[in-house]
C-alpha cells in the first residue's frame, strides 16, 4: 500500500503517514483529490509506522482512486513512538497530536473545519482520552489589539500609552477540535504490572526498589532521572524510562488517587470515570452531532465515544468482566451528558436528553487479541468484519460521507467491508465440511 510523508513538526522531525491504498495496483499511480474527512490514528508503546498491522485494512476501505473518496487515514508519529514512550508523557503527546490536526488542515485539506475523528489504540487509548478530558496547560497570550496598534506606527506616543495600558490578553486557542474518538485495546499498564509482579520475583523486586529510588529522589527531578537498567528491564522491557513516566504507568497511588495513565483501571471508582469519561459533554474540543435517528434537524446535537475492547486481550487479567468495565465507563459518559430538556418534545415528557454517550456500536471484539493480530477464520472476522464494521458505523454517525449502509452499498467502504465478511464467512463454510 502507498503511503506518504508528511513532517507536520520539523523543530521535532515528527512525521505524519498518508495512506494511499488503490483499488486496483495494476492501474498506474495518479494524483487523487484529497479527501475531506479524516481519520488520524495513534499508535500504542512500541508502535510506529505500520504498526499495528491493522491500520493497512483500515486505510483499504477507503481506495484513493475511486470516485468521490470523502475519507483518509493517518497515522502520526509522536515522540514517544517506538521505544521512545519512557521519556515523554501524556501532555506531550496531545500537544504533538494537535499539531497534527493543525498541520492537516492547513496543509493538506487546507480546511479549517476538516472533520477529524482520532483512534488510539493501547496507549494510544490513554492519549485519546487525555487530548478529550485533560486541562489545557496554560497558553500563550495575544494581545487583543496588537494588530492595530502595529498598524498604526504613526500614531502619537499619548495614544500609543493609552493602547498600550488598555491592552488586555486573551488566552489563545491550543487544542485543535475532533468530530470523535474511538478507544481500540484500552487497557490498564498498572493491573498488568501488577499480573506480572504476582508471577515473576524478579518483577516484584524490581517494582520494590524502582518505588524505593523514586522516594528518595527529589520531585522536579523525575523528568529527567532515568530507571536503572536492572530495574526497566524487568518492569518494561529493553526502553530507557524515567522516573516520572514510571510512576505515571505503575500509579502506585491508585486506586485513590490515579496517577495520569491509569484512565482504564477496573478497580478505579465511578467518581474518578465520572471525572474522566463523564468529562466528554462538556468538552469544548469535541464537536457534536446530530444523532443518527433524529428525525429532524431540531434534535439535539450529542458527542459519542466508540469503545473497542478486545475480548482476548493478552494484556487484561481473566478475571476482569470486560462487558461490566464498559457498562461502568457508560455509565460515567452519560452521568457527565445529563442536561437541559433540548426539545420541546422531550421537556413536555419530563426528561432531558444526555449530551454524550456511548457509541452504540462499541462492543467487546470477539477473539481478538490485544493488536487484533492473526490468521485464522476468527481472528481475520475480529479484525476485517467486527472491529472494521464498529469504526464505519461511528463514522458514519459522528460525521458522515458514507454512502450506502452494510448491505445495500453498491461501492465504497461498505461494499469493500461486506466483499472481505462474505469470503471469510465462506471460507469458514468450506472449513466446516468435512471430507
């Protein structure tokens, strides 16, 4: 599949990846028009380009050369991206996320209202919903009137006195909005440090004595102090980490008091996902939409969130009820939407109608593994029907642009969509016979 570079960061030589899949590879390559929805994907630890794997099938729904394509995919490079996750964190993530989204519709759409739905996928999760619920770090102030007093250089000294001391600054705009998100493997690091402390000593040890070197360094100095060598290596693996984004993955204080990563946690109260998950309403980033069975278009405008877990995910405990922690993170996104009767209709029945929900189509993927990896009739339905079919649905909800539905699409997404379901579905008939 052919992609193409995009450096949306050149003071940090980050990359975006466009995909640029074909429907027909013997047809010669051409410059297409460029789509006008977007959907940006954001890899997990270790990931980078073409990992997972699972990006390429995304990206193959929506064929550059065919006609009136209204989607592309991206996928970003961040800093922490490959082995680099130990030495950043969360915040530096999503400022590197929107300036993807930024460089996106500048550059390459040259839209400012580019719909852009983002996909994480394991940590990718964590920076998905940070981007969604954390506080924006304070920002750069402007002058409201800096632009006319530079015009204006022939002004008098009194009135350049009088601009000067009635200026008032006004916080300047950081964090790019998104039409979506969609979680893919969330997934606790704490809970599965802590599978691995339960199993192997040699973890438990480590984990004891990287707490141990943490207390006894000074606080400012975590971002810039690196874990031992013998104490990464058991905890994370062969990547340089500080102590910072250690104590962020491990949170030793939650459940109480979760540390940044720990969003997805099955031991974390409902008051910490309300804090989290139920923040989704009120997030002024988000762009709603209309809901899909509205009948009208006097019906209130919701904000969704699409949740992918995977049901034989490698890196959750068996003991987690998967169905349940979804339950409880909906729970939380509709606790935090509670609102205003928004029509006439539903204020005369005595309720209000939620701001934000969870996407109906969220749903635990049936056989897949954390990445969504795998060759067999099972795997290949998790990946290519179930996830896929989840991901068109919600963004054909939140956004849009996607002709036809599941069975009647004669081309396009859905028809390339039900083309892969029905060979795997009679590949499975053909396994089924026996001999």
């Amino acid at each position: 599949m052919d992609t193409r570079l995009h450096v949306y960061y050149p003071r940090r030589t980050l990359v975006l990846s466009e995909y640029i899949p074909r429907l027909n590879l013997t047809q010669p390559r051409q410059e297409q028009h460029q789509p006008p929805n977007v959907l940006l994907f954001i890899g997990g630890m270790y990931d980078n380009f073409r990992s997972p794997r699972y990006v390429d099938d995304l990206a193959a729904l929506f064929p550059r050369n065919e006609p009136d394509q209204k989607w592309s995919v991206f996928h970003v490079q961040l800093s922490s991206a490959g082995k680099s996750f130990g030495l950043v964190d969360l915040d530096r993530d999503v400022e590197e996320v929107g300036e993807a989204i930024n460089y996106i519709r500048r550059s390459i759409t040259k839209s400012a209202t580019t719909p852009v739905v983002i996909m994480g996928h394991s940590t990718g999760c964590q920076d998905s919903m940070h981007y969604m619920c954390s506080a924006i770090p304070s920002s750069p102030t402007y002058s409201s009137s800096s632009s006319s007093s530079s015009s204006s250089s022939s002004s008098s000294s009194s009135q350049s006195t009088s601009t000067s001391t009635s200026t008032s600054t006004l916080p300047k705009p950081i964090r790019p909005t998104i039409s979506g998100l969609i979680l893919q493997a969330p997934v606790s690091d704490r809970q599965a440090i802590l599978d691995a402390i339960d199993k192997k000593s040699a973890v438990a040890d480590a984990y004891k004595e990287a707490l141990q070197l943490c207390a006894s360094t000074p606080k400012p100095l975590h971002s810039k102090a690196l874990l031992p060598w013998h104490l990464s290596y058991p905890l994370v693996g062969s990547i340089p980490m500080t102590l910072a984004r250690f104590l962020s993955l491990a949170s030793p204080e939650s459940p109480a008091s979760p540390a940044a990563d720990d969003y997805f946690s099955s031991d974390l109260g409902d008051d910490i996902f309300r804090g989290t998950f139920g923040k989704l309403a009120g997030c002024g980033h988000v762009v709603p939409s209309k809901k899909p069975d509205a009948k009208d278009s006097t019906e209130a405008a919701q904000k969704s969130l699409l949740v992918l877990i995977s049901g034989s995910d490698e890196h959750v405990n068996k003991r987690i009820d998967k169905a349940e922690l979804m339950a409880r993170w909906k729970k939380a996104i509709l606790a935090g939407g509670a609102g205003e009767p928004t029509t006439p209709a539903v204020a005369s029945q005595g309720h209000s109608e939620p701001r934000a929900v969870l996407s109906p189509h969220s749903l635990v993927v049936k056989n897949a593994l954390h990445d969504i990896s795998g060759a067999s009739v099972e795997t290949r339905t998790a990946r290519l029907v179930d996830m896929r079919g989840a991901v068109l649905s919600y963004l054909s909800d939140v956004v849009g642009d996607l002709d036809g539905g599941r069975e009647d699409a004669k081309t396009g997404p859905w028809k390339i969509w039900r083309d892969d379901r029905d060979a795997i579905e009679a590949e499975r008939a053909v396994q089924g016979i026996k001999l």
